[in-house]
C-alpha cells in the first residue's frame, strides 16, 4: 500500500510540482507499473514514463510545466509479491479558470438572472407560444438584416468600377435597409432584454445596459445604426470601416464573448460575420441587378463569384474552429438542440456550395446568369439565416444537473447526491437508513470511477458525519448521513459512483451507479 504520496491527495498547491513521486510498504514491479497525470479535460498532462527508485519502493513521474488547474493523478502497480494496487486521487495548482460549461453560455448571468431566457424559450420548450414566435422572430430579422446592411456597405469599397446606375442602387438600398436594420435592433433588444429580465424590476434594464457586455454590444449597436445614416455613401472606406464596426459590436455578445479570455473566439466570429456580410450582400445585389437589369450582370457576377468563393472558405474555417473552442467533443453535436440545428447548418452550407459552383460556371463560361440559381442560393440563405438567430441563442453545452439517487430495501435505504454535478468542486452526500437493530455502520465507502478512463483508477471521497435536518425518515430505520466537498471529478466524462456500507456485523453493501457529466 502506499505510504506516502507527493503531491498529497486533495493537497491545493500555490505553484505547480516538478514531478509525482508514490512512496510504497514494499518493493513493487516497476516493468509494469503505470502512473498518469491527467488534466481537466481528462487528457494526459505529462508525457515522460514513471522511473522507480534504487530499492523499487517509489515510484517517480516528472512533469512539465503545468498550468493552474485539478489534476487526477492515476496509478496501477504490482508488488513484489504479485498483489495489485491501485488508485487514483486529485490535487489543485494556482487558481483554476473558471469551467467552460452550459452555464458560460447563458446570457442573463451577467444580470444576475440566471436561466436561458425568462420567457421559456429554452430547447425544452413544447408548442410554440406566441410570445416565443416573436421572441425568435426578432433575432431572425435582426440577423438578416445585420447582414445585408454591412454586406451592401461592404460592397461599396469592394466594387471596381461601378457605374452611376450602381451607386444609385446603394443609395436605394440603403434608404430602406438602414432604418429597417435599426428597428429590427430594437424590436430585438427589446424582446432579449425582456426574456433576460423577466420578473425583475423594472430599474435592472439601466443595469443590464450599463454594466453587462451584452447591454454594451446593444448600447454600440444602436450609435452605430444611428451612425449609419451619416456615413452612408459618403466614402468607400468610410462606409466599410462603419460596417466592420457594426459587425464588431455584434461580436462583443453572445458565446464567442462569454469566454474568460474571448479575444480569439471573438475572433473567429468576427471573421465569420465578415465573411457571412460579404456573400449575403453581394448575392442580395446580384439579384437586385438580375432583377431591374440596371446594370451589366457579367462584371459583378465575376467578382461576386470569386468572393464567395473566399466566403465560403472564410466561413467553413471560422465555424469549425469556433465549434471545437466550444465543444471540447464532437459527439457533443449529439447532444444540444444547438449541435442539431449546426448540423442542419451545415448541410445547407454544402447546397450553397454546390449552387454556387453551378453559378460560377455559368459566369465563367460567360452564360447569363441563372434566375432560377439565384433563387435557389436566395432560399438557401434564408434558411441559414433563420437557423443562425434561433441555433445562437441556445447553449452548445447541455446543462449539467444535481445527480439525486434514491433506492429502498428490505436492509436499508440509500442516497446519493451530487450537487452540481459538473467538473471541479462538488458537494457529495451519501445518506444510509439501517434498521434500527443494526446499530452504527463501521465503514461507509464513496468511490468515484472515470468510466471513459478504463485505465484510471478509483478516486475515494473521504466521507465525514453531517447534522442532517431534512425530513427524510422511514419507520424502523435509522438515518446515517455523509458529506464531503472537494474537485474529485475534475473532468468530463462518464462516470460511476459506488456506495460501500459496512454494518455493525460486517456485512457489505454495494450500491452503484451511471452518470454523466459535461
């Protein structure tokens, strides 16, 4: 058994430790004794192999150097008399960022309001209400025309060559787009702003837009759109420089800023958004000109058709490096409404592709362009559209939630709770009910087993008496009730809790159970 253990189990570290060393009663097999660090995120963290000492009682593991966070520390050895021995326990270095998890994504909880929206409109939702159209609706409109007010500015300092009739189509557009693009953002931060606050007083709408990112990014959205009105068509540059900004403030909100350092998931979105302005704009342009034949097709449906291309590539990029900042798993997709809805995304990506494929060659060749593909690749943006303001809203993550477990018996009755069930620092309680004739138990075991790490060993949870005051008693039992705090399941994954009793007359009880953390 071990004997001593460097770091010690559950020891917090203010700076990180050069190497694990296990300090064992008796010689071990050290050709085939395992001993692994894992981070966070249940990945190995250290890739040297364990060394053994001159008398093959301890077992040394250097490390590298490591960054703030839980660590699991795993081992599996062999003593010289063939008895194995394994095990696993966690130690803390520095102050650990705070997890990524469901509730990074949640917007009211820079308000104070917790929940995915006040008005229900979270993925659990049934029928859809009619304050829940709305809701959606807004974001919908919003989005759609965020995208073709900066995408027509965009294009301004884009085109080469543009003709009298060409600056007199921005113009058009701009008289109607940019009035609609500024009560779209109201309508819209009226109707979020109303699901983020509901039932809280009316004075939190001050503190929502003075002191949250999301009220910020509205607050410079709205100066922006205001703005508009003044810089439109007065410059080329000026008028793309006023659209980078308006995306840029739709950047500072929603998941891309909810990180703890969101400078380059912030980043990759603003890209996106760029890239998304630029081919919604330009296939809105390419079919107003397709329509009123007001100006030759042929030049700006070569040059749209070489950005596009550039779009696409821009937006694929962007999207899959934002999913995998987001996810720390692909089989995450699976799981959240926002994961389906990407999917179907996705796949509405690939028909744009292959639209504009067919579009580009009609170009290139020097054919006319196609009405009936320009209304194709118009239905497919519609789509995207409408899928992006509903699918952003809702979290990447699934919500971890308290695991609760309650079985009855002829012998006894047991409990398990693990409040909040997530990575890092929880709340264990074990709660025994023996009859009244059995007496104290002598031991009560809770174990937790990493089920994804076949590999790793068992983490005990050191158990300690609590005065328990819920009303939970059953007529012929007695309550034995167990606490403990700590970051014993410091990654993802799936896991499983076993409960060992021993009572008074040394008969054992083994209860276990599956469970899943995000």
């Amino acid at each position: 058994m071990i004997e001593r253990m460097v770091p010690d189990a559950n020891e917090r570290l203010q700076e990180a430790p050069p190497a694990i060393e296990l300090q064992f009663n008796e010689r071990i097999e050290a050709d085939v004794a395992s001993l692994t660090l894992l981070d966070s995120n249940g990945k190995p963290a250290a890739a040297a192999e364990p060394e053994p000492s001159e008398d093959r009682k301890t077992l040394r593991l250097s490390l590298p150097a490591l960054e703030d966070g839980v660590y699991t520390v795993s081992y599996r050895v062999i003593s010289a008399d063939g008895h194995p021995v394994s095990g696993a326990y966690v130690f803390t270095v520095g102050e650990p960022d705070k997890r990524i998890d469901a509730t990074t994504f949640v917007p009211g909880g820079q308000t104070g309001h917790a929940g995915h929206g006040g008005h229900g409109h979270g993925e659990s939702d049934g029928a859809l209400t009619l304050e829940q159209f709305l809701f959606y609706a807004s974001r919908v409109f919003y989005y759609a025309l965020l995208l073709a007010v900066a995408g027509t500015a965009l294009w301004h300092a884009l085109r080469r060559g543009g003709t009298e009739a060409w600056t007199r189509l921005l113009r058009q557009a701009g008289k109607y787009m940019l009035p609609l693009h500024l009560a779209a953002l109201v309508v819209y931060i009226y109707f979020q702003g109303s699901s983020l606050l509901a039932g809280q007083p009316i004075g939190d709408w001050l503190k929502l837009f003075l002191s949250t990112k999301i009220g910020l990014s509205w607050l410079a959205s709205f100066a922006l759109g205001l703005a508009g009105f003044a810089v439109w068509m007065r410059g080329r540059w000026l008028t793309a420089l006023w659209a980078v900004l308006l995306l840029g403030a739709k950047c500072w909100s929603g998941h891309s800023a909810a990180f703890e350092q969101p400078a380059y998931t912030m980043a990759l979105n603003g890209v996106h958004l760029l890239a998304a302005s630029i081919w919604a704009g330009g296939l809105m342009l390419l079919f107003a000109l397709w329509r009123t034949r007001s100006e030759p097709l042929q030049p700006f449906a070569q040059q749209f058709s070489n950005a596009a291309v550039w779009s696409m590539i821009a937006l694929t990029v962007t999207g899959v490096l934002s999913t995998f900042a987001f996810l720390p798993d692909l089989s995450y997709l699976l799981l959240t409404a926002w994961g389906k809805f990407l999917i179907v995304k996705t796949a509405l990506v690939l028909l744009v592709i292959a639209t504009g494929y067919l579009l580009r060659r009609r170009v290139r060749r020097g054919n006319p362009v196609s009405g009936l593909l320009l209304r194709i690749d118009a239905a497919w943006l519609s789509a995207i559209v409408l899928i992006a303001a509903i699918f952003t809203y809702f979290s990447p993550l699934p919500a971890n939630e308290t695991l609760l477990w309650h079985e009855m018996g002829d012998e006894l009755h047991t409990t398990i709770k693990i409040t909040p069930n997530a990575p890092g620092d929880n709340r264990f309680i074990a709660k025994v009910w023996l009859p009244e004739q059995s007496g104290t138990p002598k031991r009560v075991t809770f174990r937790l087993k990493p089920l994804d790490r076949p590999e790793a060993g068992a983490i005990d949870v050191p158990l300690a008496p609590y005065e328990d005051r819920e009303l939970d008693e059953f007529e012929g039992f007695v309550k034995y009730s167990y606490d403990s705090k700590g970051p014993y399941m410091a990654f993802p994954g799936r896991w499983q809790v076993e409960l060992r009793i021993m009572d008074a007359d040394d008969n054992e009880y083994v209860k276990r159970k599956e469970f899943r953390i995000y």
